[in-house]
C-alpha cells in the first residue's frame, strides 16, 4: 500500500513571522497522500488547511516560512529543492484549484492563453500546439464552444465557468496531485454540486491523488475516501470516511459533526455550536490546544499535548481521552 | 476600437473651442494694453486709439473672437502685433524646439523612472527601495528652476563640461552634436521631477499587482520567473503607469516653461513668455492651443494604450 503513497508530509511547521512572537500557523502535520483517493482536509477558519496547501506548494511568502518538516514528493523532499526544480514541480506533478474564481483568472489575458501557459511552463511545445490543447481541455472540463470562449476574456465568464477554467489549467499537465482549496466557497450552491462533480471524475480519470480543502462536511461525506481533522494547526483525527462520520474519537471532531446541519434528522435536533473561541496562535495553550473548550478534558489535557494514537487499522486520534469519549456520546 | 478613436477625436473639437474662448477673455480681463507696449509710455491717446482702430481691437469682443476664429479655422493664425511676424512662422520652430526638450525629458524620465520603480517594486523594503522613496521625495519637491540653476553653477561653471545656454537649432553651426551638448542640462532639470513621480507611480502600481491573487495562481502553476513578472504583474500595473506618464508628458510640453527661461531655450515656454507680456493676443492664442492640443492629444494616445491593455474598458 505504501508504494500508492504520491506525496507525504512529516511534520510540517509553517511559521508567519520571527521566532519569538510569531504564528504557528501549521505545527507539525503529517500525513500521506496516495494515488486515486480523495483526501479531505477539514477545519474551521484559521486551523490552517490553507497554510498546508499552500506549504506543499512552495508558495509562502515572507513573513510566513515552513520552519521544519518535510515534504515528500515520490521521495524527494521538495523543501531542499531549488526554485527552479520547485517550479517544475508546480502545474506539472501538483496542480492546485483556488478558492475565488473571480480574483483567480488574470482579466487582461485570454482564457485559453491562461490554461496554455501552464503547459508551456512544462513542455516543449509551441504557442498554437498549446492554445490547442487548451481547447480540448476547456472542452474536457464542460465549456460551451470552447475554442472560440478561449479567446474571450474572464470577465465574459461567470463564476462557476471560471472556476472549470481554472480546474482545466490546474490539470492540463495530468498532474499525480489535485490540491483543491475550498474550490466551491464563493460559488453558488447549484454550481456548487456540478464542480464538485467535475474534479471527482478528473480524479479518477487521471487516478490522481485529490486533496480536498472544506469546512463543508457534506462535501465530504460525498467526496472523500480518507479525512484528516484539523484544529489550531495540527491534525487531531485521521480516519476514513466511514469510520470519521461513524465513530469519530476526537471531542473536536464529534462537536464539528454537531454543528452540521442536516435534514436526514428525524428529530429536530438544535444546532450545537462549539463553546469558545480557537486558541491565539501566538500563544497556543500549552497541553491539548482543543481543551479550553472541551466538554471531556481533564487536567492531563491541559498538561501535556496529545500525539496521534491509533485506533485500528486506518484511525488515528491526538486526544488523551479518546478511548473514553465514544462511549460518552 | 476605430469608433473609440472617432468618438475621442470628436471630443477635441470643444475642449478647443472652451480653450481657446478663456484665454481670449483672460486676455482682455487682464490689465494692461497692447497699444501702451507698441508705442510707449509717452504716446498720445489720439494715437493709440488710432492704433487700437488698425488692429481692430474697439470692436465688440464677439466679433473679434468671431474674426480671429473664423481666420484660424482657414487655417490662418495672423500676424504677431508684437514682432509683425506671421505666427505659424513664428510659433512652429519654437514648437520643434520644445518638442525636442520635452521629448528628451520624456525619454530621461521614463528610463530612470521604469527602471527605479520596477527594482525598488521588487526588493521591497531593502535598502535600493528606502533609498529610491527619499531620493524621490527629494526630486520630487526641488523647483526645476532652482534645481537649473545648480546644474548650471556646477557642470557649465565650475567644471565646464557642458554649456550654459546659446542653443539656437538644429540649423545653426554646431550641427546635431553641439543641441545635444545644449539639451543635456535642460533636459535633466526638466526630467527629474517627472521622473520621481513615475518611479513612485511604477513602484506602487507593481506591488499593488504583486498582491493581486491571480499572481498567486499562475505561481501555482509553475511559470517562470520572467514569464510570472512579464505576464501576470506588469501587464496588469500598466494602465496607472501609462496615465502618470501621459500626464507627465502634458506636464513637460506647458511646463518647460521655466526651464526654457533659465537656459534661454528658444521653445514655447519662453515665447509665450514674451507674448503675454507683450500681450500679444495672436501669438498667445496660438501657443496655447498647440499646447493645448498636444496635451489633449496625449490623453487620447494614453486612453487608446490602455484599451489595448485591457480588455475590460473594451466593452464599455
């Protein structure tokens, strides 16, 4: 199985800021990401999935840098790589989906000119070959009349029709991974279903390994085979997604699922807002970084900070009071 | 895009006409008499208002702007009362002249102003970036005038490198070389103060774009450098950039005013100088329309680049 594994991150520390009195945002996330399954990163606002993304995809910039870790690309950890081997890498073996369409697209290049140049970035090819291809790609990916839209430009486009461009772009070199930050957020909900859709059978058709950012649990139900939970900047549940919705572990993740909403409910369950505020990243609580706000810690909770501790096969959970709480519920 | 360019070009027409009516009026609110400049403090009323009938300036001043328009749209500009001269002849080596120090000026500016915005854009908060905001500020705020004379002081006086004034054209016995030795120090005070604006006009205009997220997007995937800054960056930060340098260009045509004086160039500046002292209504209407007209004509060129640049401002 470890031979499926296309991209692996072994303690992953991105920092905004100097040493002293700066963020952690991401603190130490590992995981591994393997070939023809969708992996969902979940979190609320500021647990850092972006900043993971983003790390994977060298594109920090200054005051942020990954501090530690490694990044592990068939092997070769990309962090000791340099910018020109970085690049190669980006659009070609990771190609990444942005949240905003609408901010995403340069509005003084063509379409097509904006998918043919990720392929010639990466291959010997000329300009005509290239746009070609970005034709058959707009076309691939649902566009209407796709070789004369690519001459148009972005303003011409609605959301959702931007947004295929952008996922056309982000695959034009077949890359082995799709990273897919919260691609659906600013759209409208009946485009929603219909991207969601389009990167699920470009992953399979390509056998990519997709890395899916939301805060959507539905959109995870739907789509992903593993989850990872974060909270703070570190992964608190690793499961698949049976065994997450079925019998999560961690409080966080058990409190997450009770501020879902969902209408298969018989009973008209109140929704369960999580008490309190995430931690100041700038001073994260010494122990588990979830329990100022944990109905279950403990003072072992507030002294020491939990490790993932697996829980059979595919489950992994950072909780000093794992085994207690599925019980509890 | 040729309807932009028929629309625009329309639109000449009556800011001409608006300028053309203000300064004639000014003209006429401001005191002073043409006739006491011809003849003298010691002429005889008789004799001006002789001379005031000659150049029919008792008419009403309807008619006199309806003669002098009606002439000029024949393509006639009259005879300067001043030099009796014809003021197309007058004017037109005079405009060359101006042309060839605005230009100078334009080139300076842009060279340095590009070249500075873009390097200190790019390192930002270095000590290049820090250094170029002060110095600009610097620029920026020095009166050409004063800055012409400090340049004439060191390079013409103390190391006579490079001459003080005398150009006379391109005609004249030096030939091309000896009006580039005389461009040099005109053409640097005048381009430095538009070239601090351009700098800081480039720098901000790049970084804003810098931050733009779509930068961030074609960086994710994959492109080069080079390809990123050219494509993705600067393209976007040109359309402020062509503005500010168009309006500098509208600066430099009027605004070499001073410099001419101090380096007794023999351009616009100066003879509009001497015209309205002389309150010269020929010669003054006509420089000032050139001007005018240059000036209009810039702001059109600059809209016309920016259409091209964006295909936005296509549609509407």
């Amino acid at each position: 199985m470890s031979t499926d594994v296309v991209l692996e991150l072994r303690g992953l520390r991105t920092r905004f800021g100097p040493e002293r009195g700066g963020t952690v945002a991401v603190d130490g996330v590992s995981f591994a990401l393997r070939r023809g399954r969708t992996t969902a990163l979940v979190g609320e606002s500021g647990s850092g999935k972006s900043v993971t993304a983003l790390s994977i995809m060298g594109l920090i910039e200054p005051p942020g840098h990954v501090v530690a870790g490694e990044i592990l690309l068939d092997g070769r950890d990309l962090r000791r790589a340099g910018a020109r081997e970085f690049e190669g890498v980006r659009g070609s073996r990771i190609g990444m989906v942005f949240q905003d369409p609408l901010t995403s697209l340069n509005p003084v290049l063509t379409f097509g000119s904006q998918i043919a140049e990720t392929i010639r970035a990466h291959e010997p090819i000329s300009r005509a070959a290239a746009e070609q291809r970005a034709v058959r790609l707009l076309e691939h990916v649902g566009v209407v009349d796709a070789a004369a839209r690519a001459q148009d430009y972005p303003h011409h486009f609605s959301g959702g029709m931007r947004q295929r461009a952008l996922i056309a772009a982000a695959i034009a070199c077949r890359p082995d991974i799709i990273i897919a930050d919260e691609p659906t957020t600013a759209l409208d909900v009946t485009v929603q279903a219909t991207i969601l859709r389009l990167l699920h059978d470009l992953q399979q058709e390509m056998h990519a390994s997709l890395l899916l950012i939301t805060h959507d649990l539905g959109v995870v139900a739907a789509m992903a085979d593993d989850v990872l939970v974060m909270y703070a900047g570190r992964v608190v549940e690793r499961a698949d997604v049976d065994t997450l919705f079925h019998a999560p572990r961690h409080p966080y993740t058990r409190a997450l699922l009770g501020c879902a909403t969902g209408i298969e409910d018989d009973r008209r369950a109140p929704l369960q807002p999580i008490e309190g505020m995430p931690p100041d990243l700038r001073h994260p609580p010494p122990g588990c970084r979830f329990a100022p706000r944990c109905r279950h810690a403990v003072a072992a909770c507030d002294a020491a900070s939990p490790a993932l501790q697996p829980f059979g096969a595919a489950h992994e959970v950072a909780c000093h009071r794992a085994a207690e709480v599925l019980a509890d519920a | 895009m040729g309807k932009f360019l028929v629309h625009r070009l329309l639109g000449v027409l009556p800011v001409m006409f608006g300028v053309s009516v203000i300064i004639f009026l000014l003209m006429h609110l401001a005191p002073g008499d043409v006739t006491t400049v011809l003849l003298g403090p010691q002429a005889t009323e008789a004799a001006k208002t002789e001379l005031r009938h000659a150049l029919g300036l008792d008419q009403p001043l309807p008619l006199q702007y309806g003669r002098w328009l009606w002439r000029t749209l024949h393509g006639d500009f009259g005879v300067s009362i001043a030099t009796q001269l014809h003021v197309a002849a007058l004017v037109l080596p005079r405009f060359v002249n101006t042309m060839l120090l605005t230009v100078a000026s334009l080139f300076l500016a842009i060279v340095i102003g590009y070249g500075a915005g873009l390097f200190a854009a790019l390192r930002t908060r270095s000590i290049f970036d820090r250094g170029t905001m002060v110095v600009t500020l610097l620029a920026g705020s020095t009166p050409p005038f004063w800055l012409g004379l400090i340049l004439v002081l060191l390079f013409a006086i103390r190391l006579r490198w490079l001459p003080v004034s005398g150009m006379t054209d391109m005609a004249g016995d030096g030939g091309a070389l000896d009006v580039l030795r005389h461009l040099v120090l005109p053409a640097v005070t005048t381009a430095l103060g538009p070239a601090a604006i351009i700098t800081r006009m480039v720098r901000s205009s790049l970084r804003e774009a810098l931050e733009r997220p779509h930068v961030r997007v074609a960086r994710a995937k994959g492109l080069s450098r080079g390809v990123l800054l050219r494509r993705h960056v600067i393209l976007n930060a040109l359309p402020p950039i062509v503005t500010i340098t168009g309006l500098q260009l509208g600066y430099l045509i009027g605004g070499a005013l001073l410099t001419e004086v101090v380096f007794a160039w023999p351009g616009l500046g100066s003879l509009l100088y001497d015209s309205i002292t002389a309150r010269d209504m020929p010669a003054v209407q006509a420089t000032t329309l050139l001007i005018a007209l240059a000036f209009v004509l810039v702001n059109i060129l600059v809209d016309f680049i920016n259409v091209l640049l964006d295909p936005r401002l296509r549609d509407a």
